[in-house]
C-alpha cells in the first residue's frame, strides 16, 4: 500500500478529456498554489515539497469517497409534506444511525463534517432549503454531473428492486427529490419523497493522514 497510488489526475486541463473517472475510487483533491513559477523540489527526506524559487506556497489535501453501490432502498422522508434535505429524515438517518452503526471511532474520526450546499434544481424554481453541516450527504444534480461524465457512469448494481437512487436536490415541487434512474439517467421532475423503492448511495469526505 502505497501513500499515492495509480492513478494520477492532475488539476488542469480540459474538461471531458483525460482519464475517465470509475465509481468507486476515493479521489485524493490536492490544490497548490504558488506565489512564484510552478517548478517545484523534493527535499531528501523523500517527502517534503518546496517551491524552486523559494517562493511562497500553500497546498491543502481532502479525499472524497463515493459509493460504487447502493446501501438500502430507502424513503427520501418518511411523510408526504413539503420537505428539503436539511429537513429529511433520509439526512437525519446518514447521520446518526447509519454513521455510528457503520464506522468504527477510528473510523469517524478521519470523516470531515462537510459544508453540504443547498443546490437548487436547475430547472425548476424550488427552494433547497438552507446549506447544512454533515458526515455524510447525497450528492446534489450539480455534483452528479460534475463526478460522473456519462450516463453510464452513473450507473449501479443493486441486489434490490431498483438501480435508482436519490439525490439531495429538490424536484419538480416540495415533497419530491430527483434521483438517477438505472440507466443513468438524471430525473430533474424528481419522485415522491415518501417513495421507498429508490436506494442510498452516500458520499463523504475523509482525511487521510501519513
């Protein structure tokens, strides 16, 4: 095991180009700004970086993990009232009886308490509700089509009734959410939030500490 492994994306470039992003990989994110020229030395300890030109630099590391697969089929919120993800009971299961059932101590202590943004649908007018503080999330429309480039990648084996799973992002009124369906397919009209057929697929956001 290997503090960096294969493979390597690098912070440039253009969009839709590169290697292709799976499910399943757990993605180190690892910005360096420079103050100086980008050209860069490693020290002989085999591990510190230090800019060439003695510049200024900062450079900060935050790992995110998305499921391959699905967790549960399970209801968005238990009733059929208006309701957003700061309000679902779905968030308020991620985070309590999920979280402390399916992490060690160890294990919750290396998952960062994420500042989850209420994304609005993109096609239609609802509100999201306010930004929250959690564990573990839902992705939102916009972060599915910013992770996944193609339908395909969207996709997941389920050992349930249904490869569809929700997202965060509200649909097309205030008691629906949108979800994925099995093909991939991003359902911006959302389903029914009392829905029990569509299943889980959580992301998180962990530090990885040498």
């Amino acid at each position: 095991r290997e503090m960096h492994e294969e493979p390597g994306v690098p912070n440039y470039g253009k969009s839709g180009r590169g290697l292709r992003l799976e499910p399943g990989m757990t993605l180190a994110i690892e910005p360096m700004v420079i103050q100086g020229n980008s050209d860069i030395l490693e020290l002989d300890d085999g591990w510190t970086i230090v800019t060439e030109d003695a510049s200024l630099s900062a450079h900060y590391e935050n790992t995110i993990l998305i499921t391959e697969n699905e967790l549960t089929e399970k209801k968005y919120h238990d009733s059929g009232v208006s309701v957003t993800w700061e309000s679902s009971t779905l968030r308020a299961w991620l985070n309590s009886d999920f979280y402390n059932e399916a992490f060690s101590p160890d294990e919750q202590d290396e998952i960062l308490t994420t500042t989850v943004i209420a994304a609005p649908n993109p096609e239609y007018n609802i509100d999201p509700g306010n930004d929250t503080q959690d564990k573990v999330y839902l992705l939102s429309i916009d972060e599915v089509n910013k992770y996944f480039n193609s339908d395909e990648s969207r996709t997941i084996s389920s050992e349930g009734s249904t490869n569809c799973w929700w997202l965060r992002t509200p649909g097309n009124c205030d008691y629906f959410a949108a979800f994925v369906d099995g093909s991939g397919t991003i359902w911006y009209d959302g389903n029914a939030a009392v829905n029990g057929y569509n299943v889980v697929r959580p992301a998180m956001w962990i530090s990885i500490e040498q």
